[in-house]
C-alpha cells in the first residue's frame, strides 16, 4: 500500500476540555490512520476518549493539538464551508441511535446528504436507490424510518453514511442498540462496504464486534496504548471443510 | 476432551477401524483438536477392557474393525442426555496469573491485563475471519465446524469482557486503597492436621 491508500490520518492530535486544573484530557498525542479497505475498530474504557476520537476524525470538533488528514485535506486549514462540505462528500456517520428523519422515507434520508450538496431530488435519486440497494433494503425505500426494524433503521443509516460514493465511514457503537443477531448483520453491511474500499473506524465496547475490524486499536486516558492485527491466514484453525 | 465418549459416539453408526475413527473425529470437529493414532489405539484399549466395544472383523486390508457393545451404546446414550460438568476445580491458567500478579510489588496490572486483552483479541480476529468465509454451511462438517468456531469465538468474547470486569474491579480496588501487595507470611505454616483447638476438643 502506498501513501495515497490513505484516507484519514490523526497526527499527534490531543483534545483537552477546560483549562487550568480542572481541564480534562480527552486524547493525548494520537496517531492513526486508516487505509482505503481498511476497518478498524477503537476499544476502551468508559472515559477513555474513543467517541472524543470520532468527533475529531469527523472534523466535528478540531483538535486542540496535532492535524487530522482526510483525502490528503488538512482540516486546520479549510474555512467552515470548506470543512462543511468535505464532510458531506467524503464523510458518512454512523450513530447508536441511527439519527434518521423520521417525517422522510428511507430514500429520502439517503438522499439528504447529496440535496444538502446542491444536487437535485430527481438527481440524488439514483445513488440513493443504488445505496439502499447494498443494504438490501431497495424494496423498503418508501418506508419512514417508524416502519423499520432497528436493524433495518441502522441499514438506512449505512446507506446514507456510503451513498454518492463516500469514502470514509465513522461509527460509534452502530450495533449497541441492537440484538446479537442483527447487530451482526448490520456489520456485515459495514465490512462489505469496506471491502469494497471504503475506510472506517467503528467505535465500540462489544469485544466479537470489534472483531470484525482489520485492526484493533485500544485506547486509555485518551492514549493509544496498544494495538491487534489480525493475521492473514488463521493459525488457529485448519480451515473450512469442503 | 471427551475423546473416549466422541470416539464411542462415531462408532454408535457402525464400525471403524482406527485411521478411520481419527479422520471421522477430525472432519466432525473441523480438525481443532486432532488427535494422533497413539490417542486413538488406547482409548480403544479402555473401552473394550470395560466392555463397550469389541474386536469385529479384519477385512481385506488387514483393517482391524471395532464395534461398539449394547453397553457402549448405553454409554454413548448417557452421554448425550448429560449436562457437561465444568468443574470450579479446573485450573484457569490466567485467572491464576492475574491472582498472583495483584498480590505481587512491581508489578503494572493493567499492563498485564492489557497484553492478555491483545492476544485475546487477536484470537477473536482470527476466529470471525474463519467463521466470516461461511456464513452459510453447506453441509454437515461445515455446521459442524461453525458451531465449533462459534463455541471459540464466544469463549474468547467471555475472556475479553472478564478481562474488561477486572480492569474495573481493579481501578476500585486501587482507589479504595485494596490493591496493595500481599508480604510473604513469616508464619511457617506447620504439616499434617491443624492442630484442635480448645473450643473444639470442648
């Protein structure tokens, strides 16, 4: 992999809330990048930083130390409206408690992020269908988010995080609010669209969740303190019966 | 490892020679635990000395087949109306080291814990890529080996989130002032019997 397979990039980014004694390190000198096909997942404590973490990636929050990268942009050095619309572009998030419109229909909530971009409805329409689409939810596209299951709300919110060829996915606890099982769909949905060479960081405490992820990073009063790659071939097993 | 009741289970649909009871072994638990001939020859041995298989035919190859006994069917019988008992006396290498290393001056806890939570995840990593190739099984062995990978990948999850528990546990314990080393006891403590006590021989 080279440089440029880099999508998002944290360089020794620190985030402090007050100042003074009273201040409180949130994160303290991180550096991560994530990769074009890349997920990886960020573990830790209550309090240790990794929704502090997202916020910034996002570019929701400056940092208030180090340079967040996204698609070789530094985020420091874009105006408010510039920030604004790389977040609609390239950015797609993926909340707990799925952030849909609930007055709009699955389709339209997929196509909000491209409308707010300028495009038309009838435009946004065809990357909107194409999303839901991947989510396997194309035959739900005029239901409102009241006649979905919350698997199928999450689905709808990985289809508006992906849609109009969005590159990078930022998750927080996307399966939290979710049984086992669809919680394992939902992540399936997420890996398959990095595998198909998005980024993404998920956010979670769900040990067999994070799993999924290509990289592990944990955190620890705002510090990464240690990391698990997942090896290529599995040592463990000796493979799948024919 | 039940190899002895697994073994008299396989042999419940028909005889077997021992080659083939290790390959029907392997292929029903997706070859996690395999077993070598040596392992197989004498469980043979245990369970025709105690009557629940017994020698069959030799065929043309010179293949010595065992079959199993109406009491080896009673076993194997017993055996899958049972509970499996998980006994409290079953040493856990690592709930033995985190106890020792608590007790211990010098020692970085949390780095200890979080050196286990790695690994473990690394584990788990490896677990969900295996499982992740078949979401569908297509067949008997491959459900019988995602069921198998699905009996790891929990236990791995169960050691990630008590080792989570005891990170919490731990940071209590510390801000309470608990988690102090434990001085070795001067006191040597004395062989045999303790000795009775007053109130007791009263």
């Amino acid at each position: 992999m080279t440089g440029s397979d880099i999508l998002l990039q944290l360089d020794g980014v620190s985030m402090q809330y007050g100042c003074g004694e009273t201040a409180i390190t949130a994160l303290a000198g991180v550096d991560l990048s994530v990769r074009c096909g890349e997920l990886v997942a960020v573990m830790g404590a209550s309090g240790s930083g990794k929704s502090t973490l997202l916020t910034v990636a996002g570019g929701l929050t400056p940092p208030t130390a180090g340079e967040v990268i996204v698609e070789g942009h530094w985020l420091s050095q874009l105006s408010a409206r510039e920030l604004a619309t790389l977040r609609r572009r390239s950015l797609g998030f993926v909340f707990q408690d799925f952030n849909l419109i609930p007055s709009l229909t699955a389709l339209e909530n997929v196509s909000l992020p491209l409308e707010l971009d300028g495009w038309t409805s009838k435009r946004a329409h065809r990357p909107a269908v194409d999303a839901l689409n991947i989510v396997e939810l194309g035959d739900r596209a005029q239901h409102f988010p009241s006649d979905l299951s919350g698997g199928q709300q999450q689905r709808v919110a990985i289809a508006r995080a992906v849609v109009g060829g969005r590159s990078l996915i930022l998750a927080d606890e996307p399966t939290g609010a979710l049984d086992s099982t669809t919680g394992e769909l939902v992540l399936r949905m997420l890996r398959s669209r990095v595998d198909a060479g998005a980024g993404g960081i998920l956010v979670t405490h769900d040990a067999r969740h994070a799993a999924w992820a290509d990289r592990i990073v944990f955190l620890r009063d705002g510090r990464i303190v240690d990391e698990s790659r997942a090896s290529a071939v599995t040592s463990l097993l000796s493979g799948l019966p024919a | 490892m039940s190899v002895r009741q697994s073994l008299l289970a396989i042999l419940n649909q028909g005889p077997c020679y021992g080659y083939q009871l290790r390959a029907e072994f392997d292929r029903r638990t997706g070859s996690t635990w395999p077993l070598n001939v040596g392992q197989i020859y004498n469980t043979l041995d245990r369970l025709e000395r105690d009557g629940l298989v017994q020698k069959a035919d030799i065929d043309a190859d010179g293949q010595n087949y065992v079959e199993i006994t109406d009491a080896g069917r009673a076993e194997v019988a017993d055996w899958l109306g049972s509970p499996v008992v998980r006994t409290m006396a079953t040493r856990d290498e690592l709930a033995i080291k985190l106890a020792i290393a608590v007790t211990l001056p010098g020692v970085d806890i949390a780095q200890v814990i979080q050196v286990q939570r790695t690994a473990t995840m690394r584990t788990l990593q490896e677990l969900t890529r295996a499982k992740n190739a078949t979401a569908d099984p297509e067949s008997s062995e491959q459900l019988a080996w995602l069921l198998v990978i699905d009996s790891l990948i929990f236990a791995a999850e169960a050691e990630a989130r008590w080792l989570d528990h005891s990170e919490h546990r731990l940071a209590r314990a510390r801000a309470a002032g608990l988690a102090a080393p434990l001085p070795l006891n001067t006191a040597v403590p004395k062989r045999g019997r303790p000795a009775k006590t007053a109130a007791a021989s009263a």
